[in-house]
C-alpha cells in the first residue's frame, strides 16, 4: 500500500508501506504517474515503513526520480530502514539519490524556507 501526502503546494510524499516489489508495481507506477503529472516543485520518498524493495520497485524509483530530475524537480529521499538502504548501496542509487535522515531535512531540501 502507498500513501500519498501533499504537506506544501505542490511537495509531494510517497510512502511506501510494506513490500515495493511486482506484486504492487502498478499501484506505484499508477501513483508515480499521478504526481509528475502535477508537475511538483519536489518530491519526498519517505521510506520508514517499507520492509522491502526488489527490481521492478527499484527501477520504477529510478524511473521517476530521472524523470523529475530531467525537469529540474528535487527528489529526496528519508528515513531508510537497514535493508533498503543496503540495497540502495549494492545498487549504488545511494551516491545519486539525496538521502537524508529525517522528514524535515528532506522537506528542507526540496522546498527551503524562504
């Protein structure tokens, strides 16, 4: 399951909840599509309850994260769990993706005070 939150105009969160892996790709894909096309000023991938995530999650990441990059959009990404940050640095995605520790610093990230 995923949950989609909007604290700020046009911040967007996805939280994964669970496994992001084939079984609930097309929810996520479907959700991805849903918030680019809203043309966000940025975007948060908060991952603090997600307990797994296999290749079509992770390339379905990606794919989003290059599309919005591409449109100048920040991306960050909080609060990973063990697991999916060892997979992250497998994968190597942890020298590309801004990570940070906490929401607020992500949400700092992708929209500073001004």
């Amino acid at each position: 399951m995923l949950d989609v939150s909007q604290p700020q105009e046009k911040v967007f969160i996805i939280k994964p909840n669970g496994r992001l892996d084939a079984m609930v790709i097309a929810e996520f894909e479907q959700v991805a599509n849903d918030v680019a096309g809203n043309k966000p000023q940025g975007l948060i991938f908060d991952l603090q309850s997600t307990s797994f995530i296999d290749s079509s999650g992770l390339s379905s990441i990606i794919k989003l994260y290059k599309s919005l990059h591409q449109a100048k959009t920040p991306v960050a990404f909080c609060q990973i769990p063990d697991v999916v940050q060892s997979l992250f640095k497998l994968t190597r995605v942890n020298a590309v993706f801004k990570i940070f520790d906490t929401l607020d610093e992500a949400t700092e990230f992708v929209a500073p005070k001004k």
